[in-house]
C-alpha cells in the first residue's frame, strides 16, 4: 500500500476517532450541550454513533455507543492494513486490544494539552470563545481530583503542574507496560 494513503488513513481514522473520545468526554463530564462547538462535534459524530447507540446502551454518563464507534474506527485503520498486506488472519481481534490502548494514548493525549491550554488560559485571561469554556468544562474536573488534595501555595495553584507530570508518568511508565501485554496478541 502506498504510504501517502496509509499517512492519509491514518490521520483521518485519529480524527474521526479523536472526535468519537471527546464527544465521549463531553457526555461524560456533562459539559454544556449548547455550546455551538459541542454541537459541531455531536453534528460531526452522530451518523456513526447513531446505529451503534440502538445497539449498546448508555450507562448513565457513560455512552458506551460513542466508546466503541472509537474503537472500531481506530480498529478499522489496523484492519484494512492488515489486509493490505495480505496479514488478516484470526489475529483480526486481537487488533481490538490495540485499539483501545491507541485510544487511551489519545485520551491522555487530549487530557494533557488540554491542561496546558487552561494553564495558559489562566496567565492571560479566559477568552469568552465557547472552545475555551468547552475545554475547561471538559477538563477541569480532572484538574479538581489533584486541586482536593494539594491546596495553592499564596497565589499559586500548582495542581495542574501535578496533573500534568501525572499524565507525562502514565504515558512514559505505564502505557509501555500495557503495550508489552498487547504485543503478544498480534503475534
């Protein structure tokens, strides 16, 4: 297969699934369903969740539908390269676990620069764009865990400091451990 159309692929199945994960963040953290981004993206979402949720149900904020439309899109990606390389094999499933480990590197993914940018928005001032109010609807909840635990020293809150080395340490130790356990599935 061509690598301009495997990079073209790829980025495309990490968008779409990149939308999936964060419509699942929005339902999940309640965030303000008027807000016209949070439109965008249900707008955006929704021709492929909409046969998965008559399938799996909701459980409470969890939208299981929109997980999994994740997944399998992320799944797709390694699927149809498989089969481009003539690899398909009974294995197929085991792509599965490969793409749900793809997945929770983007949710960290997202939750750290989405730290950073509240970080930032906090040194300059929030800009009354509904993309900023999103964000921190999203991710402060995350930022709140660390802010019960380590109060602000003066003025400084140094919470999402820890939240963000928190994410860094999950990324750098713990997702190679998970990955070492999938490799031997797609042998």
């Amino acid at each position: 297969m061509n690598e301009t159309l495997i990079f073209i692929l790829k980025y495309a199945t990490d968008i779409v699934a990149t939308l999936l994960l964060i419509r699942f963040l929005l339902q999940l953290t309640q965030a303000d369903f008027y807000n016209p981004v949070s439109q965008g993206i249900l707008k955006i979402c929704t021709p492929i969740t909409t046969p998965l949720e008559k399938l799996i149900p909701t459980m409470g904020r969890f939208n299981l539908a929109v997980l999994a439309a994740a997944i399998l899109v992320k799944w797709s990606f390694f699927v149809i390269i498989a089969a481009a390389n003539g690899l398909l094999s009974a294995s197929i499933f085991a792509f599965l676990a490969l793409a749900a480990f793809e997945l929770l590197r983007t949710l960290i993914t997202v939750y750290f620069y989405g730290v950073f940018i509240l970080v930032i928005f906090s040194w300059v001032g929030t800009p009354p764009h509904p993309a900023a109010r999103l964000i921190g609807q999203v991710i402060l909840p995350y930022t709140n865990i660390f802010r019960r635990f380590i109060p602000p020293l003066g003025m400084i809150d140094i919470s999402p400091m820890v939240a963000i080395f928190t994410l860094m340490i999950i990324r750098a130790q713990i997702l190679p451990i998970i990955a070492m356990q999938i490799r031997p599935l797609l042998m």
